[in-house]
C-alpha cells in the first residue's frame, strides 16, 4: 500500500477545487477595508476607521451551529447552514451594540467535497453580506478515519467594534423599562439533540413529508436563522437609539436564563407567555415528544431571537422601527426593582450575577 496523503484519505486537490468554487461567494463580502485579497495565509482588514473613535472597544465572538449539522447531512442541503453560524456568531456581537467588521469560518469534514464545502461558504458569505461583516478568511480541514465521508462541522469568530460609552448591557437597564421580544425564524441553532432524539424515538426521518410540518422534515427544520444585526444597527443610529439599554440574544439555556443575564443584580422581570403563541413547529416537535412546551423553554427560543430592553417612552417606537425592517416585535414583560421573593426565577446565568427572570401565563393559541 503506497505511503502518500491520498492513500491517507486527504485529497489536497479538492480542497483547492473547493477554495476556486467559494472565491466569488467570499470576495463579495470585502469591501475597500478588506487588505491583499483572497487566499492568504492571514486575513489583513484596515481598521483605519477605529482612529474615529475616542475609545473604540473591540468585541468577539465565536461558535457553531450544534447538531443542527445532522439535519444538512440527512437531506444533502448545505446552502443555509453557514446563514446558521453567522446569526450564531455575529449576533452575539450586537448584544453589546457593537458593529460587526470581520469573520473567519473553520470546516472539519471527512472528505472534501468542493460543490458541498462551496454550499456552506456561499451560506456564510450570505450571512456575511446581510449583517455587513467581511469574510476574511476561513480553514477547511480534511479529517479521515475521524469523521465519516459526509460528515462535517462548521465553527466560526467574528470580531467588531464599539465606542466605549455605546456599550450597552445591565448597567443602563432602569425601573419600568420595557422589554421588548423578537420573532425568531424558527428552531434557529439551538436545542437540535432534543430535536432528533424526538423524531428518533417516533421513527420520524428528515428526508419525508409530513402534513404536521407542513412539509420535508429536514426542510422545515433547517430553516435558516433570523439575523437581528444590521436591523438593531438601524436602530441604535437612530434617534431613538439611546432608548435602548440592552440585548439578549436567546441561544442555549431559552428565554429566562439570556434575558437574566443582560438585567442588573436586584432586578427582576416576569415574561408574559400569553403575548405570544409559539411557532407550530414547537408545538409539532412537543406533542411529538410527549412533553409541555413549558418543560422545553430552557432548550428552545419558542419563537423569540432576541430581546431589547428599551426605554418605556421610546418602546413604541422601536417596536415599529424593527417592523418596518421586517421583524416582528411586541411587548412581553417590565422591569422592576422592587423588593419581592425571586424564588423559582432564573438568576443570572453563564457565570453572569444577573437580574432574576421566569415566564408566567399561558401561551397564546
């Protein structure tokens, strides 16, 4: 048997057949900013424009897409799983108000395909060019004999900046803010081991149709992520802008535990399950498994992406900014300050001593 990297399973030639198929995706994202083109060995981006801020912080972010991979890798469609990791990544940048200016992206796989690894760059680079982030750069690795053929898995970081005083976060959040929520587009990336661990139990596959979905399994559960980020971008340079005080972006641990982390400690807010009625899509998957929507709201966002805690007299018109740009947007719950027993609220979460939230009422039919 010949000793060479083929025979190992590492094929260098589809990788640089890959890297031609994504060029123009990727080069669509680079605006004037962006240094020395495609293809070298480090992204080179001009931050000339930090030279216009008084104290410019940088934020970053990295992350994946989870499980959600499984499902592309079931039905063959690659296309939006890289929309996916940008809402993952990015999205966490705007919490702090920060504006998005770079990403790189990483892909593990078993074999280079170069038609399936193009897909889920030309997904990134969409997201990309939707929240205005460059994509500077990226790395796909061959790894044989540890992931299967058709296996892969998709992980990035992203990198942006805001001025010192425009960071928002707990410490802006005041008595009688209005927390405002944000329609997700579905599932997003979040809680997808719940997912097929319940279809897998009820011998449910992702490549047939089903009328409780409302179409191909695989389809409806990949719909891609909603990107909050050039819409709350909008938001923040507009004249009601200041009114916003803080963002949660709600990924794993659900509503009560992000919104905790981003309230100030002595807080509390009660979200208010009766302004909205979930998505059939949580509703198929938890009649499915035999269990409460309720007992999922840890794991899942329910139909909520993201939550702005925004100033009362301003709330109204934020809700019709973000409306405007397509995203629906409604009241759910008040902060208060007030003294009152937290017992059975989420606190704080990912090491955050936060304000205490948890969910009351029904959900809306």
């Amino acid at each position: 048997m010949p000793n060479s990297y083929s025979a190992a399973g590492v094929d260098t030639a589809a990788g640089d057949r890959a890297v031609e198929l994504m060029k123009a995706a990727v080069s669509r994202t680079h605006g004037p900013e962006v240094v020395g083109g495609f293809g070298g060995f480090a992204g080179l981006f001009d931050v000339s424009v930090l030279t216009l801020f008084t104290r410019p912080l940088l934020a970053t972010s990295t992350d994946g897409v989870g499980t959600k991979v499984a499902i592309a890798q079931a039905i063959d469609k690659h296309d939006t799983i890289g929309i996916d990791l940008v809402g993952m990544v990015v999205d966490d940048i705007i919490v702090v108000g920060a504006k998005p200016l770079f990403m790189t992206d990483y892909i593990a796989c078993g074999k280079v395909v170069p038609e399936r690894i193009a897909d889920i760059v030309a997904g990134i680079a969409r997201g990309c060019a939707e929240t205005g982030t460059a994509l500077v750069g990226g790395e796909t690795a061959e790894h044989p004999g540890l992931l299967g053929p058709d296996d892969y898995d998709v992980a990035g970081a992203a990198t942006g900046a805001v001025e010192a005083d425009a960071v928002l976060g707990a410490h802006l959040v005041q008595d009688g803010d209005v927390v405002l929520a944000l329609a997700s587009s579905g599932l997003h990336s979040n809680g997808f081991s719940l997912v097929r661990h319940i279809l897998a139990g009820r011998g449910i596959g992702y490549t047939g149709h089903s009328d409780d979905f409302g179409g191909l399994v695989g389809e409806v559960l990949l719909e891609p992520t909603r990107l909050y980020t050039s819409p709350l971008l909008r938001v923040l340079a507009s004249p009601v802008g200041a009114a916003v005080h803080s963002l949660s972006h709600v990924t794993g641990g659900g509503i009560a535990a992000n919104l905790a982390r981003v309230l100030p400690i002595g807080s509390w807010v009660e979200v208010d399950r009766g302004t909205w009625s979930p998505d059939p899509v949580f509703r198929v998957l938890a009649g499915l498994g035999t269990i409460s929507l309720q007992e999922t709201e840890g794991t899942w966002n329910l139909g909520i992406g993201m939550i702005a805690v925004v100033a009362a007299s301003s709330a109204a018109a934020v809700t019709a900014l973000l409306g405007a740009d397509g995203i629906p947007t409604w009241q759910v719950g008040t902060v208060s300050t007030s003294t009152r027993d937290v017992s059975g609220f989420e606190q704080g979460a990912k090491g955050v001593d936060g304000g205490a939230v948890r969910l009351v009422g029904s959900f809306a039919q």
